[in-house]
C-alpha cells in the first residue's frame, strides 16, 4: 500500500469513529509497518483517551484478529496488557487502552531501574506459569528454520548489506554451522510462553506499574527467550553487574517447573540465547537501515558486537564466529 492510500484509509477510519485529525496525535511506532494515534475524544464522549492502531492492508484482518485474541487470553491470565475498546480485523484497525508513552527505557534514566526490572521479570515468570498452552499455539512455536532463517537475514542485511562485506561460499557455511549449532542447543532448553519482542521499549510504565505492549507473536520458545530479550536490550544499554543482579533474581523467582535446572547450565542457556537474540536483533537494525533508512537502529551495533564477543570469548569452542565477524564487520559501514 501506498503512503498516500495509507493516509487516506486513516482518514477514513476516523471519519468512522466520527473524529477529525486535529484531535488525534501520532505516536511514535515500531518496526513494523503499523501506524498508531492517540485518539481524543470530546468531552460529550466521555473526554477519554484511546489509542488507534491501524494495520497496513496486507495481513491486517489476520494480525488484528491475532491481537484480539492474545489479549483476551494474556488479561485473563492475569498479565497487565491494555483492554483492546474495539477490534476491527475486516477494516484493519482496532481501538486499545491508552497506557500513556512513558517507555522503560526512558524512565530508567530517572528511576532507579532495579525495582522496575524486577518487575519486569515478575511478569515474565506470570507469563511462564500461568499463560495456557492454548494460547502459546495461537503463532508458530520458534523451530529450527526459524532461528537459523533469522540469523541468515543477518548476514545479509547486516554483514553483507551494511557493513558491505563479501562474504564467499566456505565462510557462508561456517556461519551457518555455527549457527546451527546455537539453535539447536537452544531449542533443547525447556520451552514456556515467550512475548517474542519482550524489551523496554514494549514495556510502558503506568502509575508505577508496568504494562506489556506488542505481545500479539507471543508463543512457545526457550525459557529465556523473553529474559535475554528483556537484560540484553541495545535500546536500555544495561550495566553488567545489574544484568548479572537481574538474572541471579529470576533464577531465585523461576517457575517450579525449571527449578531442577543448576546454575551452570542457567548461564549457558542464557549465553546461547543471547547470541541467537542479538544477532537477531543486529540483522533488524541493519534492515532497517538499508531498507527503510532508519539510521539510529544502526547506531546500537557496536553495543550488540561487544555483547556478542563477551559472550564469544567464554566459550573456545565458538571461537571461529568470533573470529568470522571480527572478518566481516567493517569500519566502513553503510557504503553499499
């Protein structure tokens, strides 16, 4: 669709629900392709506020029927995610609780930001004992093809795109046998419920309170799928020995069913998951760039490859990756 088919479609939306556009304010968005407004209604209507949500054409029946759902089931379970007002899946929008925009990688600059991770990481273990596994089936559980097709999309769009390297058959394939190697250990962790983008900028704080946003891919993944997403975040830039406090809590916290697991292991599952993650999160930021010119995503890489070469470093036998992005990671980026 368009940007001006787009526009017109909100407009049209709006007309709908009998608002004009100076009574709307657009939000700042994600990665995808939706487009979200702050809706003011007049005082005759009760002078609230709610937040628009409009999905592009392509899909958007399917992911605002998604949405729905996984807030039915996530607000049933007892998880702080907005009351979705209105849900439109044939015109492709719906209507959701305004939670306000104080995001938690912003108010950590302000607060001290332990207490609220620890919250962060009470809800995650809500998630895990108490989301049924009804509603982790509502997505694709993550497989194989799924992490591996991620951290190919890195090296396409990041080593290969952004930082413009050739990258030949043979180092290919060593990529993608290491590659294989992390998935699969990750995928023998025991799987709960994962948010899928379960960061501090999906994590919005409320009165004190956090509430989840973006949780509508939520499905069956590694236990500390959600837990690397949330302390190895670029966007919030943690320090390590708050990162190491917040893991020792959630091992302390963790679901009764994954106490039989030591600590050891805790760590290197944790460690597997964070190089699958930042990786995948890397491989994003160089899209986002190249194909969408969206430059401050880039600007979180050398964060994501000092987090990644700490992890790389404690494990001789992944030395070869490290020693492969060293190779590919040029001090020319964005040439191509």
């Amino acid at each position: 669709m368009t940007a001006m088919n787009y526009d017109r479609r909100i407009e049209g939306i709006l007309d709908e629900l009998g608002v004009s556009p100076g009574d709307t304010d657009a939000l700042a968005g994600d990665a995808s392709a939706r487009r979200f407004f702050r809706v003011h209604f007049s005082r005759k209507n009760g002078g609230k506020t709610v937040v628009l949500v409009v999905f592009p054409d392509e899909g958007g029946e399917e992911e605002v029927a998604r949405y729905g759902q996984m807030a039915e089931e996530l607000g049933g379970a007892g998880l702080p995610v907005p009351k979705v007002e209105r849900n439109n899946p044939q015109e492709g929008y719906m209507i959701i609780e305004d939670c306000g925009d104080e995001l938690l990688q912003h108010a950590i600059r302000e607060s001290d930001p332990l207490p609220l991770y620890q919250q962060a990481i009470d809800l995650i273990v809500r998630m895990q004992e108490r989301v049924s596994p009804e509603t982790a089936e509502i997505n694709p559980p993550f497989d194989e093809e799924k992490f591996t097709w991620e951290l190919d999309f890195f090296l396409t769009h990041t080593l290969e795109g952004y930082y413009g390297a050739e990258i030949g058959a043979s180092a290919r394939a060593a990529f993608q046998d290491f590659f294989r190697a992390i998935c699969r250990e990750v995928l023998s962790q025991p799987r709960t419920f994962c948010h899928r983008d379960y960061h501090s900028r999906n994590l919005l704080l409320e009165d004190g309170k956090l509430r989840i946003v973006d949780f509508q891919d939520g499905r069956l993944g590694p236990y500390t799928y959600d837990l690397v997403s949330l302390l190895e975040d670029p966007y919030a830039g943690l320090e390590d020995e708050l990162r190491e406090q917040l893991r020792a809590y959630y091992y302390v916290i963790r679901p009764r069913a994954l106490k039989a697991i030591f600590s050891d292991d805790f760590k290197r599952d944790y460690d597997m998951m964070s190089l699958q993650r930042l990786l995948k999160a890397a491989g994003t930021f160089g899209y986002m760039f190249m194909e969408k010119g969206k430059r401050w995503y880039v600007e979180y890489l050398p964060a994501v490859f000092q987090a990644v070469n700490e992890i790389l470093s404690n494990y001789p036998e992944l030395e070869g990756l490290e020693e492969l992005l060293k190779k590919y990671v040029s001090v020319n980026p964005g040439q191509n």
